[in-house]
C-alpha cells in the first residue's frame, strides 16, 4: 500500500460509532495506509485544521484580572480603611494642601500588588515550564516509520502503536491486538483490565462493553497493539465529560497548613495588640477629640497590617517553583511544587538496579550451550567486539576463532533472543542506541558481533506472541519459518522460569555452517538432570559476577499448532499454553556496570541518615554483588527473594525490612508490601519504578520516582517525580535539593516573623513607655507615637518582599545531608524558632526605642556630645534603626545556628536586596518630598552612625546566642 496522500479528516467523515465498523473500514474511511500512517505534511495539515488534542479547559484568567486579585485581601481592605481614616483626618485638620498619609498608603496598596502580581506570575510560569516537561507522548506511525511524539499532537487517522505501560493518547479503533489488556476505570470506574479484540461490536454497546476500542487517558496493563486514532482533544469520551474530571482542590501540606495556622495565629495576637494600643493612646491622652480618635485608630490599623506576614503564601509558592526548577535542571522533574517538603524528609529510598544503580548499558558477555561458554567482547550498543570460545573459563576469550556446533549453538542463542525482541538497533551519525528494551537490545548487539543478523531477514515472519509480564518473566514469539515450512516459538526469561518449562537441550551441528540461525537442522537431546544442574551451576557463578542471566528457548510447533496459530493470526488469541515442552538454546550473561557516581551518592545518603534499599526482578546473587559494591549492604549480607516475601506474614515482613536492604526476585506486589512496611513504622519513603505495575507502590510511596528514559507512561503519570537521567545519583542530589529549600523556607519564615515581631514590640512598648523614653513631652495632641502609620508600612514594603525571596534562594549555609532526616511530626517553626524570633524582635524593639529616647529630651539615656533633637528627627533615627536592624537580621536569619559570618557573600541576591532597601531608605530620610510624605527629617553624620551601630545590635546578640548553642550541642 502507498503512504495515504489525504491531508484532512472533516468532523463528519468520522464514523459515529467506529467499534461497529470493520478496523480496516475505518482506517480507509479516515484516508490512512494501516502499513505507513500518515505523512509528517498530513499529520501537520490535520493538526493545524482541528487544533491540538488537549481536553477542554477554563482558559486562565487575563493579566488584568490577576492583578485586581491582588486587592482581595482583608488586609488590602484594612489598608482601603487606613485611607479612609487618613482621609477623615486631613479633612478634620482643614484640608490644608494633599492627604499625604493617604496618598502614601495608596501608593502602599499600589506597590504590593504589583510585588504580588510579579510573584504569582514567576511561580505560574515556573509550573508551566515543569508541566511541558512532563507532558504525554505517543509512539505512532508516520511515513512508514516509528516516531514518538507528544500526545497533544496526534491527529485523526494516525497509527498508534500500543505497548505495556503506555498511556493511551486519544480514542482509537484496534487495527491488532496481542494479549492486549487496558485499564479503563478512569472512564468506566472498573478496577479490571479489559480484555481488548479487533473484532467489532454492536453500535449500541456501553462504553464498557466496546472490547474493539481504546480511550485517551486509559492505560494498557498488559501486550500490545495497533489502533487508528478516531478522535482527538473535546471530541474524546474523555473531552465529553472533562467537566466530571476537574481536579479535585486538594488539601493543604503540613508546611501549607502550618504558616496558614501561623499567619492566622499572628493576626489575632496583632489585632488584640493593635486593639490595646489604640486603647492605650487614647486612655493616656489629654486630648480625646475625633481627631485624636483617628490617629490612634490609623495607627492601630497600619499596626495589624504591616505585623502579619501577608506575603508568606506568595513568597513559599515562588521559592518552591524555582527551587523545583533548579531540580529540573540537574534531571529531578518534580510535578507537584508541594512536594518538595516530602522530599526533603525522605529517610528510605527504595531504588531498582537496573538502570538506577547501574549505567542501562546493557551487554551480553557470555553465552553458555551445551558446548561450552563463549565470551562476547565490547561494551555499549555499538556493534564492535569479538565473539570466542571461552575454554579456559577464565572470563577472557580464546585465540581459536569461534566454530563447530559451539557457534552453531551460540548463533541460534543470540538470533533466538533477537527475535523474542521488540526492540530496535538504530545508528544516528555514528550513535549507535536502542529504541526499547535495553536487555532485548543486547541481543540486537551481540548477534552483530557474531555477524548473522542478515541471516534471519525475508525468512522469519512473526504470525504471534506472548508479552512478558513481570509475574510470568517470560516471553514468547512465534515465527513462520520459509526456509523449512514450519512454525516455531522462540522464548526468552528468566533462566529459572525458563528451565521449568525445557524438555530438551540444544546441541548444534558439529560443522562449521555460516548460514545463521537454524532451528531445525540442529540436534535437540534430552535434558538430563546432570545437564540441568550444569546449566544451573553455570548461572549461579555468572550472578555471582553481577550478570544478569537471561535464558533463551524454542520449540517447532507440530502441525495442528501451526494451524491453531496461523487461524487466530491478527487476532488477540492466547498462546501461552504453547510454551511448554521447549528446547532448551542457552544461557547468556548481561553486564550492567554500577555507575561510578552511584557509590558515591549511597554513601552520601548514608550519611543524611537516609537507608537505600535496593529491590530487583534480578537473581539474588547479582543483587547482593551489586548491592555490596555500591555499599548498600555488607558482602554476605542477607537478599531476601520475592518467594520468601510472599511467605511473610506482617509482623515477619516488618521485621525484615527493619533488617534487611537487598530484595532480589521482586514482583511489583511485593514493592506495595515493602512501602506500606516502610511507613508503619514511621519512614518517609521514596521508590522508583518503571514499569506499569510499579504505579500503585509509586502511588503509594511518599515520593514515588519514575524512571524519565526506561519508565512508561502510566508509571511517569503515578509518580510524583520522574527522572530525566533514570539516575540514582539525581535522587539523592534531589533529596539534597529538598533540604536546601525546606531550610531556605525556615529562613525566611525566621526572618519575617521576626521582623513583624520587632515592629509590633517596638510600638506597643513605646506606646505603653511612651513617659519613660520622652515621647510624652512631644505630645500635643495627647496621642504618643513612636512611628507614625506611613512609616510601618513603608518598612513592611521595604523589608519584607526583596529580603525574604531572596533567602528563598540562598545556597546552603550548613551542610544539609549532615543531620538525619526530618520527622513528619517535627514542626517548620518550633520553639526554639519561636525563642529566637522573640529574642529578635525585643532586641529590635529596645534597638529602636533606645536610639528614640537618645535623642529626645527627658528620657532615660542621655549621652554627652550626643545632640538632642525633635520628634521628627528622634523619630526618624529610630524609625531607620528599625528598618537597618530588619537588614542585618537578614543575615542572622539565614541559619538557626552558624555564624552570620560564614559564607557571607555567597547571595548575591541577598545582598541586592539589602542594598536596594538602604538605598530607599536613604531617599526617605533624605529627599524632601520624601520627607513630607513618611514624616521623616534628614540626619547628620552622628545619628547615622548611632542608628548603624544601635541596629547592629540584633546581629551581636544572635551571634552570642548561636556561639551558646553550638557550645551546648
């Protein structure tokens, strides 16, 4: 058939009801080759004319709109009445000139909404690059060839191709179905794979019943097939009832709901303070007039304001997207920003071998046969090495060229694995990799080796096969044979599982035949019990040297099979009852090296008090050696097998995993066991996964991990991060990663809070000490400020934004991986955090109120040589010192615990902020219609310097207090 030359698919040419239609009635009606797919320009003109396939969604909101959000606060709408007041005020006052508090406030309100605004909008777009990271793909056909595209780009009339684990991309008519098994309960709530054949069904059928389609968004649980896309995006069973499918809000984290607990405990204190200083100022004043009334009130109102941490939400979503974004970029694509405070805590990280410990370079490096053993030299996918007797058993190859029925074995051994192969070996400038398996892929490689990969083409015709699944470990093809009229089965496992079912063993032709693969004309002798326990004996020492071992066997089928086969060809019939009685072709031995950074990054982990359990489909042996020499457990130590696992009861189970750190043999059953055992007893666990039947222990983990490259679908879809690399070092450096973030959010919740602290002490002591430190002596009007309203909000402006983000990106202080892991009960704020926060904020307050009464007459302190000054300029030294002593705690806030000194300029983001901040702060005690507006005055030379050192305060107290703490611990 020639590549279809039909660009567009109208809505009406689509069958209504395509599972009543024959499959290939469907395709012609839809303009598409079953044998070749569409054309890549088809495809393009398709896409173009019906859009992409993207279920329908609420379109997000314009820009305009998420800017006026940021007015919908209930602290926005005490600012609102702030302004009102201020405004009350200045008319009561006569209007003289322009509200100035007013107008302050406003440019307040103004200020942070487009600080919100630019936060909300740096976190959204930080989720929208992570989401296009993580989006769907689906292989197809186009112009007669497999390519993986993403799923939003299907069309009608293309070629799905369908394997385990794939996420079904759109609705589709099977065209072929091998053992093929969707799970659907996302459309129809059954929990059950269905069973899935091309041949139609009744137009009226339930969605449930219609066996000969497949839907976007199910996923396959078991074989293969073929299928013409029949619908795409809105026009999906999915897209008529994605309203149904609107994700449900989730609930909030404990990190979430712990600072939402925070904020709402600080507001209540605040308005209870703010209360009481309003009560305050007006019980003290002479004066009790309205206008006395509403300065105390503005005041009170900016109070509650500018003391509770309003930011906090904006700024936690912001550092944990670009946090998550730095994951990304080092392979670690985290779906949920989340997360990241699960990943921080994790304490057990169960990591597959395959691929995750070792470097998925798959290569066949012995081959055993009746005959003897063969080594096969190189490694990696490229096809270059030698293939020799191994006489000697030494590991190393002969020099005698490879002939007689030893070759003659090790040929149908390497072709025969070839074959019960869906993997593919392809070259892109001088690159050579493997589109599947990498295992199968190995075969592909070492038979290039041997030189007989040509040998098998336009003579085998696959007609049949029986998909591995992790519980069988085997799989079957099944081949009609041209040269010899015949209809063989090929199988390849587990050497295990494979022995089981072998009657006979191969021994080849003793003559040098070059013609390649040839399951007939070799001699097939029974498998005597000494020949089995050779075998055996042979795949124990190669587990023993960390090879995979994977046993290859066949079987020419008698003529009634042939025929049972060549009927049910196209079909979805089930011929696993044909894989017995088999002739027995050889073993191989597959190298997978640990990869180099793996030790490294075990012993890393180690050292974070975080175990690593590594849990393998591998033979026990092989684990244990690899589980030794990446130092996840001791030489020796014990391998707990899948049988022993499935003997277990709950309480034998739990002891085992408290001991054990190697499980070999696994089936994906037993990993959901593991984790719920893990988490009984109190871990945070990770566990990797690749294939379809990991996704429930994925799910159920506390990070599930799929693997980016080897992972399918389904797996990357359960998961809660995939890796780009499938790379066990990424792990560990996303561990990493979470603690630096978790810690970088402790930071700046340390230094918000007290910060706030220090501005809600610093007024309500000086307004109840307002006779002690001479604030009363200024007083005119009977109301006793010792900062006015614009000038609490403009530190809450200047102070808390730029600071506070900036830490949320602050490198590591202190080495994150040297402290066990975080409990699930620990709280973010403690009270040792809660202790250091007061101890800040009274030092702030003392800081400030003391450089008040320095310069105002009739206080506490008076030094000589030290001016004395008005209110205005008294107090706006200490309305500086505040802001300055807010600065330097930026520098105390970055660790609990080690010095302020240490790493000092490391952030350089942080030190921005800092002097963008003293910038601003000096244009409003400097600049005169600055002045006018926050009620400032200039300073001179020595009021500078007493507000530099008196704000330093804060940093020599916390460094006392840390140098305490450190001596203690």
């Amino acid at each position: 058939m020639t590549p279809s030359t039909s660009t567009t698919a109208p809505a009406a040419a689509r069958p209504d009801t395509p599972w009543s239609s024959p499959a290939d009635s469907v395709a012609a009606d839809l303009g598409t080759d079953t044998a070749t797919g569409l054309s890549a320009g088809a495809a393009a003109e398709r896409l173009a004319a019906d859009g992409p396939n993207e279920l329908p969604s609420t379109p997000p909101p314009p820009a305009w709109k998420r800017f006026l959000a940021q007015f919908n606060d209930p602290l926005v709408y005490l600012l609102i009445l702030a302004i009102a007041i201020s405004a009350v005020a200045w008319v009561l006052e006569g209007a003289h000139g322009v509200p100035v508090d007013s107008l302050v406030i406003l440019a307040v309100i103004t200020l942070n909404a487009v600080l919100g605004f630019a936060q909300e909008s740096k976190a959204a777009d930080a989720v929208a690059a992570l989401s296009a990271m993580t989006k769907a793909s689906s292989t197809v056909l186009r112009d007669g060839n497999r390519v993986v595209v993403p799923s939003s780009d299907l069309v009608v009339g293309d070629i799905l191709i369908l394997g385990e684990g794939d996420q079904v991309g759109a609705d589709a008519r099977l065209l072929s179905a091998a053992s093929l098994r969707v799970v659907e309960s996302s459309l129809t709530g059954e929990a059950d794979a269905v069973t899935k054949t091309v041949e139609a069904t009744p137009a009226d059928a339930d969605l449930a019943d219609r066996t000969s389609m497949v839907y976007r968004g199910t996923s396959v649980a078991q074989g293969t097939g073929r299928a013409v896309v029949t619908a795409t995006g809105a026009h999906t069973e999915m897209g008529a009832i994605a309203t149904m499918l609107d994700a449900v809000e989730e609930e909030p984290t404990p990190l979430q709901e712990e600072i939402h607990q925070i904020s709402k405990m600080l507001g209540v204190i605040v308005v209870v303070i703010a209360v009481v200083v309003v009560g305050t100022l007006l019980l003290l004043a002479d004066d009790r007039s309205s206008e006395t009334f509403i300065h105390a009130l503005l005041l009170g109102v900016s109070l509650a304001v500018a003391a509770v941490p309003e930011g906090l939400p904006a700024i936690l979503s912001v550092v944990l997207a670009l946090g998550v974004q730095r994951m990304a970029l080092h392979k670690a694509v985290v779906k949920k920003l989340t997360s990241v405070e699960t990943l921080g805590s994790t304490s057990v990280i169960c990591s597959d071998k395959t691929g995750t410990l070792t470097r998925s370079e798959m290569t066949i490096q012995e081959v055993v046969t009746a005959a003897g053993t063969t080594v096969v030299t190189g490694i990696g996918y490229r096809p270059e090495g030698n293939v020799a007797p191994d006489a000697d058993r030494d590991g190393q190859p002969d020099a005698d060229p490879l002939t007689g029925s030893l070759r003659d074995e090790v040929t149908v051994v390497l072709s025969g694995g070839a074959m019960a192969s869906d993997a593919e070996l392809t070259v892109d400038d001088g690159v050579w990799s493997v589109v599947g398996d990498p295992t199968e892929g190995a075969f592909l490689v070492a038979e290039r080796k041997l030189g007989t990969e040509g040998s098998r083409e336009g003579r085998f015709v696959r007609v049949g096969e029986v998909p591995f699944t992790s519980e069988r470990k085997l799989m079957s093809v099944l081949y009609t044979d041209a040269k010899h009229d015949t209809t063989i089965l090929v199988a390849k496992g587990a050497p295990d599982v494979l022995l089981e079912r072998c009657t006979q063993v191969r021994e080849g032709d003793p003559v040098d035949d070059d013609e390649g693969v040839d399951h007939v004309s070799g001699h097939a002798a029974p498998l005597t019990d000494e020949a089995r326990s050779s075998f055996t004996e042979h795949i124990a020492d190669m587990s023993g040297r960390a090879l995979r071992t994977l046993g290859v066997g066949y079987r020419v089928l008698s003529q009634d099979e042939a025929s049972e086969v060549a009927a049910a060809q196209g079909g979805d019939a089930d011929f696993s009852h044909l894989e017995k009685d088999l002739v027995l072709a050889g073993v191989v031995g597959i190298i997978d090296p640990p990869r180099p950074e793996a030790a490294v990054a075990v012993a890393e982990a180690h050292r974070a008090g975080i175990r690593v359990l590594m849990i393998t489909g591998d033979h026990p042996a092989t684990a244990g050696r690899i589980a030794a020499d990446l130092g996840i457990a001791e030489r020796g130590a014990r391998v707990v097998t899948g049988r022993e696992l499935t003997a277990m009861d709950d309480a034998e189970l739990s002891a085992a995993v408290a001991e054990a750190n190697v499980y070999a043999r696994v089936a994906p059953e037993h990993k959901m066991r593991i984790v719920d055992a893990l988490k009984s007893q109190g871990h945070t666990v990770s566990m990797t996964g690749d294939g379809v039947n990991d996704a429930p222990a994925l799910r159920a983990a506390d990070i599930g991990v799929a693997m980016g490259i080897t992972g399918t679908q389904v797996t990357k879809e359960a998961a809660t991060m995939v890796l780009a690399d499938d790379n066990f070092a990424t792990i560990v450096a996303a561990v990493r990663e979470g603690r630096r973030i978790f810690d970088n959010i402790k930071k700046f919740l340390r230094f918000l809070l007290s910060s706030n602290m220090g501005e809600v002490l610093t007024v309500f002591t000086g307004v109840v000490l307002a006779g002690v430190i001479g604030l009363s002596d200024h007083s005119t009007s009977g109301v006793v400020l010792p900062l006015v309203a614009t000038q609490i909000l403009w530190i809450n402006l200047v102070t808390d934004s730029g600071p506070a983000l900036a830490m949320g990106v602050d490198p590591s202080v202190e080495d994150v991986m040297a402290r066990s892991p975080r409990k699930p009960e620990d709280r973010v704020v403690d009270a040792r955090m809660w202790g250091g926060v007061l101890l800040v904020g009274a030092v702030m307050a003392i800081a400030t109120l003391t450089t008040l009464d320095l310069f105002l007459p009739g206080g506490v302190i008076e030094i000589a040589g030290v001016s004395v000054d008005d209110l205005d300029t008294a107090r706006t030294a200490a309305f500086t010192t505040l802001v300055f002593a807010q600065l330097f705690n930026t520098l105390n806030s970055r660790s609990e615990t080690v010095s302020a000194f240490r790493h000092l300029f490391v952030n350089r983001w942080l030190w921005g902020s800092i002097a963008l901040a003293i910038v601003l702060q000096v244009a409003v005690v400097e600049v005169p219609f600055l002045q006018a507006a926050f009620s400032t005055a200039p300073l001179d030379a020595t009021h500078w310097a007493v507000v530099v050192a008196m704000a330093s305060l804060v940093l020599w107290v916390d460094e006392i207090r840390k140098a305490i703490m450190r001596s203690r611990a």
